[in-house]
C-alpha cells in the first residue's frame, strides 16, 4: 500500500497508518480508488488484447474495500457498433459480495486482430 502511495502521490493515513485507523474503527487499510480505475483497465485488456485500445473509462465507488480483501471484476458487453465495444463493469468483494465499484463501464476501440 506504501508503495502505491508513492507511485500515485496519494499519502493520505488511511492508505497505511494503523494509529490513524484505529480511533476511526477501519479494520485495515483502505485501498487506494485509483486501484480500481487500473483493475477495470486490466480486465478489459486482458481479455481483448493489446490491439484493443480503452477509449473511456468511468467508476464510481459504493463502500470501501480493505487492505487483504479479494474483489471479483465482472463486465457485460451492451453495445457493439462499429470496432467499438461499451462494456458495463462492476467490483465485488468476494467474501461479503459488497459491491464496491458500480456503476462502472468503458467503450474499447477493437483494432485488427482482436477476438
């Protein structure tokens, strides 16, 4: 989680410091929002391949997610027109099933060679 911080520039305690959680009754760490714009990405390039290109990517967060929990991606394609896929996405966090990014989605440019 340190090391995200300083990858991102986002030092705030609640990212890391156990003296400023427990007063606040956080029970780890918060992972940092813009984790969750990079696991959205990820999803999609995985699956598409590198001659997709993400055109738009849009989140919004519904509940905190902590430091050792595991969340699940999911996406549905809705629309299809043209090479370029809108895909609605959400987070989940597998153990509870608290759905902690959502709505999401992003259109991906397909280019030659995707599946």
């Amino acid at each position: 989680m340190v090391a995200y911080a300083g990858a991102t520039w986002d030092w705030h305690r609640m990212h890391y410091d156990p003296a400023f959680l427990e007063p606040r009754k956080l029970p780890a760490p918060v992972v940092d929002g813009q984790v969750f714009g990079a696991l959205l990405a990820e999803q999609v390039q995985d699956w598409l391949g590198p001659s997709a290109r993400l055109a738009k990517l849009s989140f919004r967060f519904k509940n905190l997610v902590f430091a050792g929990e595991t969340v699940r991606c999911t996406g549905t394609v809705t629309a299809a027109e043209d090479g370029l896929l809108t895909i609605e996405q959400q987070v989940v966090v597998v153990d509870d099933g608290r759905v902690a990014v959502a709505p999401a989605g992003c259109q991906v440019r397909l280019g030659e060679g995707t599946p």
